[in-house]
C-alpha cells in the first residue's frame, strides 16, 4: 500500500468513525412509529398483569373512567368518555360495561354506573401492582425530557383528534 493509499484509507476510516460516533450520541427524532412502539411496549406491561386479573385493557380503561369521574355518570357519559381516550366503537364499549356489570366491578345506581368496591379495589391492586415496573420505565429520565415529551404529545393527540374529526365528517 502506498503512503497516499494508506493515508486516505486512514481518513476514510477516521470519517467513518466520526460519523459512526456523532450517530450514536444524536437524539433520535421520534416520529408515528416510535410513539406506537413505545405505546404498546407500555401497554403490554399493564395488558400482562390486568390478564392476571381476568380483565381486558378496554375494561380497565372503562373503570377507571368510573372511578375517576367527578360524579356518578349515565352509560351515555361513560360511553363518550372511553370512546374519548380509546376512540373505539360505542357498541364495543357498551359491552365492555356489560362485562364490568357482569363482573360486579361496575354497578347500576339508578340511572348512572358507578365502581363497586370490588371494581375500586382492583384498580388499586391494578395501580400498586404496575407502579415498580412503571417506576423503572420511566425512572431516570430528565424532568425536562419529561415536560418536552409531554408538549409534543398533548399536541399530537390534538392534531390527530382534529383529523378523526374531521374524517367523521
């Protein structure tokens, strides 16, 4: 090998090297797909232990609805509220309340659905049972990182819920 043929080897290699290194210690820009791989890596966390517990992600969103509500709601209300974070079918959610009131982790008072105890009480075995791995999830993260993240996400749900929107139309 020549000295020039060794030295533009060298700096080929040397460039590669650089760039190589830049790569790996440039933040990723995320994009749709990284925010649903993330969302169902997380999801498969809670969906894993809420099948310990005989109960579907759906059913688990649906009481929390109930639970955190500010007051007892009519089915219609619960309805729009899950169809509001799961955007799912009214009809698949009338029958995911159905299965809670099967269960007897919802109840009817009248005219509106309310967590029985039962339904409280495994919400918080629910809670208390994702809350290390959810600690480890989301330990050591900047705050900053935290609240940058959740700007860019509270304006992709609203862009994406203004083109649902508008779709339904």
């Amino acid at each position: 090998m020549t000295t020039t043929a060794a030295t533009s080897a060298t700096s080929t290699s040397t460039s590669a090297s650089t760039s190589a290194s830049t790569a790996s210690t440039t933040a990723p820009v995320a994009n749709a797909r990284d925010l649903a791989l993330a969302h169902y890596a997380a999801r498969g966390v809670l969906e894993h232990v809420l099948a310990l517990h005989g109960i579907t992600y759906q059913q688990q969103i649906a009481l929390r609805a109930a639970i955190t509500a500010d007051g007892p709601q009519t089915p219609d209300e619960l309805v729009a509220q899950v169809r509001g974070s799961l955007k799912a079918d009214p009809a698949d959610i009338r029958v995911t309340l159905d299965e809670l009131l099967a269960k007897r982790l919802l109840a009817v008072d009248g005219a509106h659905l309310r967590a029985t105890d039962a339904g409280r009480e495994l919400n918080a075995t629910v809670g208390a049972e994702t809350a290390p791995v959810s600690a480890r999830i989301w330990g050591g993260i900047p705050s900053d990182d935290l609240v940058a993240a959740g700007r860019v996400l509270a304006l992709v749900t609203e862009r994406a819920d203004a083109e649902l929107a508008a779709l339904a139309d």
